[in-house]
C-alpha cells in the first residue's frame, strides 16, 4: 500500500492528477522493480506518464530514445513546466550548438537531469556513448517502438542498433519499449531485437470509441476538405498528404479560403517547423497540412478531426494519425479520401525498392486497400489488424460503414469454396491468386500450378470480383482463415474454418460497397458547385444583366457569362469578396458590374429564407494563380502567345482557354500587339462590330455570319477576347 500512495503522491506533485489511466501504475510498478517492460498503447493513453513518472522518482538519469525532434522538444518543454526548472530535461540531438550540448552535459552530470531524449543516430555516435558511460542510468526508454521493425509504418535501421548501444554503456539497465502501433508481428519483432522476449507485456485496447471512421470516394477533394473545415469553424484539426508539394498546395487552398492554416513538412526550416507547432499548440492557426512528419508527441487534446487528403502507406500509419484526434476523449473525426490513382502511385514508389523491402510493403499497402473498400465495420478491421478481436455491435454506429445501408449475401457457399482450396493446397496461396483462380484468370503463375484445369478455375465468375474481395476479407476478419505476414500473406485454414468445413452452416457477409469513380486530385476547385440551380433567381439575374447591359450599351454576354450567373444561383455570394470568386468573376468584373447582382441575391436570400451552402465556393488554388499572373506578366512584355504556351509546356489552344479566363473574370489584357500581327485592320473592326450587337458570344455564330472562308476560329477567338477586354473590363 506504500508504493501505491507514493506513486499518486507523486503523480499528483508532479503531474496534478489524482488517479492513474488503465495500466499505467502496473507498468510504473514494473519499472521501478527494474524489470523490462514492454507497452502497447493507443495514442492518447498516456504513454510518457509510464516513463516520466518512474525517471522522476528513480536514482539517476533515464535515457529516452525518441525519433523526433519535434517530439523531444515538446516533452521537454512539459517536463520543465511540470518540473519547475530547465535543467529538469533536456535533449541532445543535431539541434544544439557546442555550448548548448556543453551545458546539456554539464547539467546531467552534475545529476539535475532526470529525463535525456536522445535520437537512435545521435546515440551512435561515439563521444555521446563515452560521455553517457559516465552516467548511472536509471533505465532507457524506447519511445515508437515500432521503428525498429520492418513490418512497422516508419522504420528507422537506426533503432536496430539500439541494443548493442546499451550494452556498451553498461550492464543490467532495464529497458522499456513503448508504441502507439503494434501488430503481433511488429510486436515480435520488438522484442527479439532488443532481446527482451522475458519482459512484461503491457498491451490495452487499441479501441478509441470517441473516434468516428469515415472513408470517401476522391472526388473534389479539396472542396470537401474546405466545406467540412468551415462547418467545423474554430476547432483544431490536421489534414495529411503525402508529398509535401501536395501539402503546399492544400494549406495554400484553405489560407485562401480564409481558413486559418499553415503548412509543415521535413522540407522547411526547423525554426519554421517549430514556429509552426507553437502556433497550433498555442491555437494561432486551426489546422496543419502536413506530411506524416507533424505529430508524433504533439500533446494537443483537442484535436477534432484528421482529415487524410491521401490515403496512407500503411493502417499503422492510418491508425496513429488519426489517433491525433480527440486525445481528451472529447469527439474526433477521422475522414481518409481513397483513390485506386492514389495506390498506383504508392505502388510505383515502391518499384525501385530491394525484392525483400518491396514484397512487405505490397502486403502493408494492401491491407489499406482492403480496409477502404470493405463495408465491414471500420473498427472491427483496424482492431483486427493490431490482433484484437472486436464485435462491431460495439462501434455504436461510430463508422461510415455501420450507419450505412448494407447489403448482404448468403455466404455459407462460396466460403466452403474458399476453405476447400485453401485446404487442398496446403496453404500455398495468397488472397489474390485465389481469387485469380475463381475469376477464371489464365495468368502464367496459375498456369504454372496447373490450377486452370481444376474444378475451381472460373467457377466464380458469375458472382463477380466484388464478392470473392468481400468472402475472403471477412473470412479473415471473422478468424475463419489467417494470415502467414512472414510468408508473403499466404493464407491458411484456423481451427474456426476447420470446424465450419466439418459441419457448415448459415451466415451472411456484407458486400463491398462499390467505390464511386473518383476525379483525380488535380481537379479545378473553381468549377461550379453542384447544388441544385435556382431557377427562379437566375431568371431575376438574367433580367438584371438585361437592363445593366442596355443602360452600358453592351451584348449581356460582357456583364456575366451564364456559368458565372448559373453558380451565383447555387452559392448565393452576398458581399464582394464571394462574388469576387465565382468563376468567371474576377476582381475588375466584380467592381464594375457586381454591386447591382450582389444587392439583388442579398435581397432575395433575406426574403426567400435561404439557407446558403456552408463550402458556397472554393477559391483557386495557387499554382493554377501563378499560371494566370505569369502569362499577364509575359503579355505585358509582348511575348508572342505561342512562345508564352512553349515556355510553359501547354498547347496554343490552352494558351487562349487561359487567356480568354483571365479576360472573362475582369482582368484587362492589351494584346493588340500579337493580334496586329494576324489580324488585318479593317477585319478587327469587323469582327468587332459584330460582337457589339451580337446576343451570344458564340463562335460558331460569329463564323456563320462572317463567313468561315474569310475568318478561321482562332482569328474570332482572339477578336472575342478583344472585344470582353475593352469593353467588360
């Protein structure tokens, strides 16, 4: 009873809580009798506690290897802020100077230090492995664990060396190995590297309740992630992509939609990368657009949502990102956009890899292929991923796929057919081939195994491709097969699928739900929305434009184009800057025309109890802007329109798309220069003479009237930018 009281003392003295979290006094406990431990913790369940408590009250220094700067730095800083004073915690790592690491050394030697983060490389390194044999450590801690394995989301070769560094600073220091992420095979593996198969196993839930799962077919992607943020105004949320131009482009997206966020790669500065975690900790900024670099520690409990602009590599990847959201227990949702484009490209990366690394990674990436496309639980497949086996009646509708309506089919026949192969090939086969077998396809490793010219060869054929993907995922998640991950993922018949051949029975599984094609993630974020057209104010807007044009003795094609007044009938913009990004209306066309069409939606939204779409539009984003500017900059400077178009790697017919966009949105172009060149005189003023009485800014009308022998549509082309350039502008 000694110890307890001493450790929620203690608990309460340096950390102010008055009660430990699932097994964190038995792992505590563990520690101070100087045992190995090893912890298996979601994110959020108080992992550092485990060691930080422990250093605290122990003789000596504890070592903890941690894999990130970012993630030291904010340990560091909590622990002093606990702790009352700086020489309470420090790292040594590439970040400090000389006299920086001078006095970090100073410090611990003199025995202030309680807690060194120290990264795997910086361990290695000999002066440090001299300097910390000076020291009594009082244990070494292995934070994120899972770096250490091959089958883990982020390995690190670094974390292999781990234990034979250890053993060159002493003898008999207790090691404790921590990790949010762990499969029975990472977690073997753990283990057998740092030769702690002995150590007590500490391993909680990896459910999270207060997390809802949700998975989107990619279509408009950024304008999805735009209208959930603005619907989620003021709350913390993370968006993660994979690259980290993809990263530069969203977070330029959302500051331009006027959503508070900044961008954070391995790219940018590390006084910038820091700046930026300050600001999200310290709520200056509500979302980071980050690669998988942002996150790892950052003790932010209120994060709301993680939003996945790519699907990631892997479902531990998967699972301690999202783990980010709703540390607090408070609500966390979880929306990952799956794109089959997505995983060519996550295949490709791995094309150039060693045979060994690239055939782990494929099985890694399939097994998110799988969980985005079933229609199973999503909890029960990311429990049953970390060997956790979980009835969904226990998700509470806590998914996508739960609060969806299902579709089931009787499964008890093509299962037996499933069983009975793997069985009668000893457990030679993947998931894949099988399914190859069924469909009925004669590639050259089937021919090889002969299986073409069995009973099985084509038999499922009729059910189709999405039921066998469907059998095989849920025979695995139900435990009626399992699969060999140190074989390649061959799978083989469990004691459950043994006993369902002996006696079957009935049961059902759930059909995959088709994804939906999705767009790739370039699409133009600027098209109109696809909210139903008002019909009724587009006809007020067309009279509107009627009148205005009369009164400017203008065609009402020059005011606003009808795309332009048809996605005014969907969005409702009511005030300048909204109007200023409907497509087609730029900044000039807005001042000029816009404060008549504004005043008259406003009118109508106040009178007809409008509720406008939260997402109304999202702006362009930047590097479609920096096209436009850069072809104003170059007309400016009288460059031809076809060396404009070579210099940027597009076409002379994208060059005028562009072009004519710029014009269209209100932006005055002078390019009588070029048109000069191609356009006699007095053919101008005729074209342009056309065009002032015209009804519709068609071409093909313009080359009808004209005559197509005297005119070719580029000449009428440019004449029409001409013409909305001088006169709308």
């Amino acid at each position: 009873m000694q110890i307890k009281k001493s450790l929620i003392d203690n608990l309460q003295t340096f950390f102010g809580f008055d009660n430990f979290k699932g097994d964190q006094e038995a792992i505590i406990n563990s520690i101070l009798e100087k045992n190995d431990t090893f912890v298996i913790m979601p994110t959020g369940g108080g992992k550092s506690i485990c060691y930080q408590l422990p250093a605290l009250m122990s003789e000596g220094t504890a070592l903890v290897i941690s894999p990130l700067i970012a993630l030291m730095k904010n340990q560091v800083d909590q622990l002093r802020a606990f702790g009352g004073r700086d020489s309470i915690a420090h790292f040594l790592n590439s970040s400090l100077n000389k006299s920086e690491t001078a006095k970090v050394k100073d410090d611990v030697l003199s025995g202030e230090t309680k807690l060194l983060y120290v990264a795997p490389e910086s361990l290695t390194k000999q002066d440090n492995i001299d300097f910390l044999k000076l020291l009594k450590i009082s244990f070494v801690a292995i934070d994120e664990a899972h770096c250490i394995s091959e089958w883990g989301h982020d390995f690190r070769p670094e974390y292999r060396k781990i234990r034979q560094v250890i053993n060159n600073i002493g003898e008999n220091i207790s090691l404790i190995a921590l990790t949010a992420t762990a499969t029975p095979k990472v977690q073997y593996d753990i283990q057998k590297n740092l030769q702690m198969t002995n150590a007590n196993l500490f391993k909680s839930s990896f459910n999270r309740p207060n997390l809802f799962y949700d998975v989107r077919p990619k279509r408009d992607v950024i304008k999805e992630i735009v209208k959930y943020i603005k619907g989620n105004a003021g709350k913390s949320g993370i968006v993660y992509c994979l690259s980290r131009k993809k990263v530069e482009e969203v977070s330029n997206a959302l500051a331009i939609n006027g959503i508070k966020s900044l961008p954070y790669h391995a790219g940018l500065e590390p006084k910038v990368r820091a700046d930026t975690q300050d600001k999200f900790l310290m709520e200056d900024v509500d979302v980071i657009v980050a690669t998988i670099a942002f996150g790892m520690g950052i003790d932010k409990p209120d994060v709301r949502y993680v939003i996945h602009h790519d699907i990631p590599k892997s479902m531990e990847g998967y699972y301690q990102e999202t783990g980010r959201a709703g540390r607090d227990g408070g609500e966390g949702f979880c929306i990952a956009f799956y794109s089959e484009k997505d995983i060519d490209k996550l295949a490709k990366f791995m094309k150039d890899k060693p045979v060994s690394e690239r055939e782990i990674g494929t099985q890694i990436l399939k097994e998110v292929i799988d969980y985005s496309e079933s229609a199973v639980c999503r909890r029960k497949q990311i429990l049953h991923y970390f060997g956790e086996n979980f009835n969904e009646v226990g998700c509470n509708n806590m998914c996508d796929n739960c609060r969806a309506k299902k579709e089931y089919f009787s499964a008890e026949e093509p299962l037996k057919i499933v069983l009975n192969f793997i069985k009668e090939n000893a457990d030679k086969f993947d998931d894949n081939y099988i399914i190859n077998v069924l469909m009925g396809l004669e590639t050259a490793q089937i021919q090889s195994y002969k299986h073409h010219q069995t009973k099985y060869f084509g038999s499922g054929k009729e059910q189709g491709l999405n039921l066998w993907k469907s059998v095989l995922r849920q025979a695995l998640l139900d435990n009626f097969i399992v699969k060999d991950v140190d074989n390649f993922g061959l799978l083989r018949l469990s004691k459950s699928g043994e006993k369902f051949l002996e006696s079957p029975y009935a049961l059902r599984f759930i059909l995959n739900r088709e994804m939906e094609t999705a767009q790739t993630d370039d699409d133009d974020t600027s098209q109109q929305g696809t909210g139903a057209l008002d019909t009724q104010l587009l006809q007020m807007l067309k009279d509107l434009r009627k009148k205005i044009a009369k009164q400017k003795n203008l065609p009402p094609f020059v005011i606003f184009q009808d795309p332009s007044l048809e996605e005014m009938c969907t969005h409702y913009p009511i005030n300048m800057d909204e109007l200023k990004h409907i497509s087609g209306v730029g900044n000039g066309k807005a001042i000029k025309f816009g404060a008549a069409f504004i005043e008259l939606i406003k009118k109508y939204v106040e009178e007809n109890d409008i509720d406008r779409p939260i997402d109304f539009v999202v702006k362009t984003t930047a590097n479609k802007s920096a096209l436009k500017v850069s072809i104003i900059q170059n007309i400016d400077r009288h460059i031809s329109l076809e060396d404009i178009a070579a210099s940027k790697g597009i076409s002379y017919e994208d060059i005028l798309k562009e072009v004519e966009s710029i014009v269209g949105s209100g932006t005055k172009l002078n390019l009588n220069y070029f048109i000069d060149e191609v356009i006699d005189e007095d053919r101008q003023d005729e074209v342009f003479d056309y065009f002032k009485t015209a009804e519709v800014d068609s071409i093909d009308d313009a080359l009808a009237e004209l005559g197509s022998d005297d005119y070719n549509r580029e000449e009428i082309q440019l004449m029409r930018i001409k013409f909305m350039s001088e006169l709308g502008n």
